[in-house]
C-alpha cells in the first residue's frame, strides 16, 4: 500500500492507485485514540490490520500507545486490531477498549 501522511492527524493508503482506507488519530483526555476506515470494496484483505500495524511509522515516538473504541459486536474490527498486536483494555458493555504495545 502506498501511503499519504495528512496534516491534521489522519493519513490514507491506497494500492495500485486506488483508495484502501483511512486512520485518523485524535488525542482527547490524555489518551491518543485511532479511528480506522477501510473502503468496503477492499474489505477481508488485510489492509486494516496492515495500516495499524505501520502506523507507529507515521506518528511521533512521544504519542505513547495508542486506544482503539470498537463496538462490542463489531466483530471485524476486533479481528483486525486484535491483528495489528492490540490488546483487550476493558468494556462498558457496549464499547471495547483495545490498547497498542508502544
């Protein structure tokens, strides 16, 4: 995937110049979180998993790890960040909490 670094805290990829997905981070309440989009056309490929796992390229080293909020029954997304090495934090009974390594 070829990927393109934005100035306000998000990045895209694409592959073979068409679009894959989207990440965006957001620092709120001293935690950095990360959003994650891929175009549905290019679901069950990898390409999510993929995008985590080479984000801590396009971020600074001072973030810290990084905090995903997945529906609990959001089975894909689970999949895919359980993938990229992020780990089970916590839920409230509606929203898993999943942590980065770094």
């Amino acid at each position: 995937c070829a990927r393109y670094m934005h100035d306000d805290g998000w990045w895209s990829a694409e592959d073979g110049g068409w679009p894959v997905g989207t990440v965006r981070l957001d620092a709120v309440d001293g935690r950095t979180w990360v959003s994650i989009i891929v175009a549905p056309e290019q679901r069950g490929r990898g390409y999510g998993a993929e995008m985590l796992r080479e984000l801590p390229m396009y971020r600074a080293p001072d973030y810290g790890p990084l905090y995903a909020r997945i529906h609990h029954d959001n089975v894909a997304s689970v999949r895919t960040f359980e993938k990229a090495g992020y780990t089970y934090v916590e839920t409230n009974g509606v929203w898993c909490v999943y942590r980065s390594k770094q």
